[in-house]
C-alpha cells in the first residue's frame, strides 16, 4: 500500500440530493481512513447540509452550490485546495474548480466535463450501485478501499430531543411510512397506503409515523383520514414541518420498521439497519437500492424498468402506480419476521 501524505487539504463537491448523500457515506470513510491527517471539506446544498455535518470524517461543511460557480470558484481558489473530488456529475460542478490551481481535479467523466478534470473517470449510469461508483474515484488514484459497509450517525441534541418526543410512544413497536417523493412518478396510490396500514395493525400494536417537508403534510393527513374510516383505533404521530433534518435522521433510527417508496429516508432506515421494504418503480434497484442486512428492494421488474426516459412514460407509470397490495404482502411478512 502506497503510504499516504501526513497533511493534505481536500475539498468534496457533493450530489444535490438525500439519499445520494447517504450513500456517500462509504466514500468518505474510505478517504478519510487513507488520508487520516488530512483536511477534508464539502461543498454542499443548503437543504442535504445538516448530512454532511453528521459524518465524522468531515471537517468544513460549505452550503454554498446554490451561490453560484463564479462565487464558488472564487471561493475554492483562496482556500489552496490539493484535491478535488467532484460526486456530483454536473458541468456546473466542473466549472466551479476552473482555474483554481488545484493540482488534482478527480471526476466522473460527464456532461462535456473532461477538459476541466485532472483525472476523468468513467461512468455508466445503473452500471452499479451509486455508493461504490462513488469509490471508482477512489481507485483512480490508487487509495485503497477496505470498508463497504454503509453507517449513518446522530446529532446528539437531535437524538436527546426525539427521545423526549417519543416518550408517550415507548412502549409500541413503531413503522416509519414514507409515502412522498420529490417526483410524483415515483409514488404509490393512497389506498395501497391504507391497506398495508391495515394489515399492519392486524399483526402488531403498531404506531404509525410520518415526516418529511411541511407541504407534505396534508397528504399524510389524508392517509391517516382513510386508515381511520377502517380503524379508528390507530395511532399516527405526523411530524411533516415540524422536525429538521437531523431530528429526522434521530427519530429514523428509534423505528422499528420503515416502509417506503424510492427516496432518502428510506436509505437512512437502512443505513441504521432497520428492518425496511423500498418500493421501486421507474428506478433502478441495481444502482439504488438499499444496502442494509435487514433491508428488502421490490420492484415489478417489467421488461420496461428501469425506464430511461421516464418523463415520457406511454404507460402511466404502470410500474409504480398499479403495484398492489398481493404484490407486497409477501415482502411485508418478511420484515414482520425479521423485526
């Protein structure tokens, strides 16, 4: 193993969205592990930032890629950078490191991107699962990788805060529902939703919990309103709008189940090794799906998925939209027997 330099200063330029973040994770405990005195920096959105500032391996986190390439790059310019890793595959991102004397510039070969890359790597999309795409930049330049295994960490005062929030729920087992996507393309029907909450509570004293953006609120109310025309009996907790981000993380990982559709959350259930069943339509598993012990992936698997051009879809979606409830209630079983 080549030996490692005892100082470096490294900047991240990283994926704009939830569940790519999470994922991240493995790379940078890889990089961390290889250059352990370094300085290792994110340049982030403003709205994934709070992630980034729960991975121990991180010294700055920047939410700085909505400012701007031009604020940006005058930015990475005075702070002598001696690495780039560039996660997200944008051109933007590559023109954010133009001219900043940065000595190595290591990227996914992307978008036009090549002539602003030291080390262009390649990448085919849904070749493989995004979390070790992320390490092809860490072959490229000959760090070794030893650790494949996807963790995720609290903020302590999140973690004390959903503990009090939780406290008139102790004793119930607890299932995360994750019904709500920045896509629409990516969600199952409401009444699908009903039904698995039903059959939930018919096999244990659940309690059913909801988070996400506070718009996402009244959709979740609208769940709860038809589950209770069956059972008035069941306990829902919406906190949509009223948690952050890392208090999501926290109350994630005092679940005892998650339920949900391709997104984020569903990966941070995972990386807590929390029983979880991600539902995938248009997208792919192979280069999405969950890496947790305790996770299952379902998909309808038709010839069409996953779709490359799902915006225009001939089939209305037909591989999220008319999944069923017989489709899931084996995989549902699964993680009754596994919690």
């Amino acid at each position: 193993m080549t030996n490692a330099p005892k100082t470096n200063k490294i900047l991240v330029i990283t994926p704009n969205f939830l569940g790519d973040s999470i994922l991240s994770e493995i790379f940078f405990k890889n990089l961390k592990k290889y250059y352990k005195n370094s300085t290792i920096d994110v340049i982030t959105k403003s709205n994934i930032k709070s992630i980034y500032e729960l991975f121990p391996y991180i010294d700055n986190v920047y939410d700085s890629i909505n400012k701007g390439i031009l604020t940006n790059r005058n930015f990475i310019k005075k702070q002598h950078y001696d690495t780039i890793f560039l996660l997200k595959r944008s051109l933007s991102a590559a023109l954010m490191t133009f001219k900043t004397n940065t000595s190595k510039i290591i990227g996914f070969d992307t978008q036009f991107r090549r002539p602003f890359l030291t080390n262009p790597v390649k990448y085919k999309k849904g070749e493989k699962q995004e979390a070790f795409a992320f390490l092809d930049l860490l072959y490229n330049i000959n760090i070794p990788v030893s650790d494949l295994n996807l963790n995720l960490y609290e903020d302590i005062a999140a973690k004390n805060q959903i503990y009090k929030l939780l406290n008139k729920d102790e004793t119930n087992p607890k299932v995360l529902i994750i019904a709500k996507s920045t896509r629409e393309d990516k969600e199952i029907k409401v009444d699908l939703w009903v039904k698995i909450i039903e059959y939930l509570s018919r096999q244990k004293n659940f309690s059913f919990y909801f988070i996400g953006l506070d718009k996402e609120k009244k959709y979740y109310e609208n769940i709860i309103n038809e589950a209770n025309k069956l059972n008035s009996n069941l306990r829902f907790y919406n906190y949509c709008g009223s948690l952050n981000l890392k208090q999501c993380i926290s109350l994630i990982n005092r679940m005892d189940m998650a339920i949900g559709i391709d997104t984020g959350f569903c990966h941070a259930a995972s990386a807590f090794n929390i029983s979880t069943l991600s539902i995938y339509g248009h997208t792919s598993i192979n280069q999405w799906g969950l890496l947790g012990k305790k996770s299952i992936n379902f998909s309808l698997n038709l010839e069409c998925s996953p779709c490359k051009k799902p915006h225009r879809c001939k089939k209305q979606h037909f591989c999220i939209k008319n999944i069923t409830f017989l489709d899931l209630k084996v995989y549902i079983d699964k993680l009754l027997n596994i919690i």
